[in-house]
C-alpha cells in the first residue's frame, strides 16, 4: 500500500479566514454563520455540527504553493477554531460517507484522472491512482457541491 499523507488546510490560512475576515490568498471577505447540514472543516477534517458551531466560510486556492495557476473556490472551517488534521492519520472515512470526486494531478496542475468515490471505493481508487507514477497529488473533492475538502500525497512528498 502507497504511504501517503493527508494534507488539510493549513492552520495559518484558516486562521486568517477566522481572525481578519478576508482569506489569505485574494483578500476576499469571509462569512461567519452558524453551520448547515454537511459541512466538513478544512482545517480538522471533521463535521462541523448543524446548529451548534458556527462555521467560517472563505475562498481558497488548493493549489496554492504547488502550482502557478489557482483554481479559488468556497471552503469551511470551524469559526471558533480546532486543531488541524495530522497529516499522518488515515483517510478521513467519514468524509466519504458522501459521494466524493477525486482529481488526480501531475505536476503542472495537469489533471490525468477524475474518479467519483464512495466510502466503500475511496481507498481502492487512492490506491489505484498512486500506482500510476504520474499522479503527483490527489484533491479530494465534494461531488454534490465541487468544492476542495484536502489534499492526498505520497508520503516521501515535501511537507506543506
């Protein structure tokens, strides 16, 4: 099985949605308001509960860091804060109880597959697309919605 590592958001750009009110890549206002049904954190990578937390909502570029050209869209985080997910724990399972889309890139931000998972499948496809030696990284993301939810990398990776 491929080592990997799960990459969330990092801590100083949710943190910056949370405490400036503008997202640290493009400065676009952010939005903070009790949280609606199926909303995952992009931060700690676990359910922000409807009607009980408050959820920060911002524009993030996933590609940030890794690849010149951006691709911005809407994220979520805990507005009160939370811990960020550790990049050696396992695939967030509960995150694909929902249909999910992976997109797998090769440097260049050059897509070379998109599969739609579910719980069931997610690991077998992980597996299957790191196996191909151009898949430098993987975005998980929603299938209902489009957004970003994390990244996965092989774990001999650089850290982000």
């Amino acid at each position: 099985m491929t080592a990997m590592r799960i990459v969330a958001v990092p801590t100083e750009v949710a943190d910056a949605a949370r405490l400036s009110g503008k997202d640290a890549h493009f400065g676009f206002p952010t939005f903070t308001g009790p949280a609606g049904e199926g909303l995952p954190c992009r931060h700690c990578l676990q359910w922000i509960a409807q009607g009980e937390e408050l959820a920060t909502l911002f524009t993030l570029d996933p590609f940030a860091g890794l690849e010149k050209l951006p691709l911005p869209g809407p994220v979520y985080v805990h507005a009160d804060g939370c811990a960020r997910y550790a990049e050696e724990g396992p695939l967030p399972a509960h995150l694909m109880s929902s249909p999910r889309t992976l997109n797998a890139y090769e440097k260049g931000r050059r897509l070379v597959a998109q599969e739609y998972v579910n719980e069931s499948s997610a690991s077998e496809t992980i597996e299957r697309l790191f196996a191909r030696p151009e898949v430098a990284y993987i975005h998980v993301r929603s299938t209902a919605a489009g957004c970003f939810t994390f990244r996965i990398e092989r774990e001999s990776q650089s850290k982000t």
